[in-house]
C-alpha cells in the first residue's frame, strides 16, 4: 500500500501535466488556481480553475486544455479528502506554479478561520 505523501505526490503530478499539457511552445512558466468549495448545504462541491502562462514577457489567460481538463473535477477533491485525513488541514484554493527552471511549487490557500 502507497503511503499518504505518494499518493498526494502522484495526484498533484497528474494536475501538473494538465497545466503543462494546456501550455504552447515558448512559455516561461505557468500557473492554476484550483478552488475547491464544498461548503454547499445540500452536500454538492465545485472545482473551479484558473490557468495563466507567461510567453514573451506577456501573461495569458486562456482556459485549461478542454481535451485534458476533465480529470481535474476529480483530482482537486480526492487531493483535498487525502489532505484533510492526513494533516487536518482543510483548503479551499491551491496554486500549482510551474517555475521558469521547470520546478513546481504549490501553495495551499485555508479559509480564514474567524
């Protein structure tokens, strides 16, 4: 059985290749805004995305890539579940940054607690 941190490794991975997959030759670095609100009072979630690269000095803002984007609706929320179990944190919105040297960074975004 794969370990917790793995399988989180593998579902963010799964999400960088969408984000990348959705970038034209020549860009820099990229980045996506995944929101994931599943506060709804009758027990439904959405996942919400927002994607930009940077090519030539300039930032775009097209959508993801509609043949690849499908996985999302689901990786965002088994991430979010798995996170949730193992360390309690409970996020509504990461940015998955793809870096000009080719690393990824993500930074978790957690509602304000009061």
């Amino acid at each position: 059985m794969k370990n917790e941190i793995e399988t989180q490794r593998q579902l963010i991975d799964q999400l960088y290749w969408i984000v990348k997959g959705s970038c034209p030759d020549g860009v820099s670095s990229a980045k996506c805004r995944f929101e994931y609100d599943h506060g709804y009072k009758d027990g439904s979630s959405s996942v919400g995305s927002a994607f930009s690269y940077i090519k030539g000095n300039e930032e775009h803002f097209p959508a993801l890539n509609r043949d690849i984007r499908r996985p999302v609706k689901d990786l965002v929320p088994q991430l979010h579940s798995l996170m949730k179990v193992h360390t309690g944190g409970d996020w509504n919105a990461f940015t998955l940054i793809i870096n000009e040297d080719g690393s990824v960074t993500t930074k978790f975004e957690y509602p304000d607690e009061g």
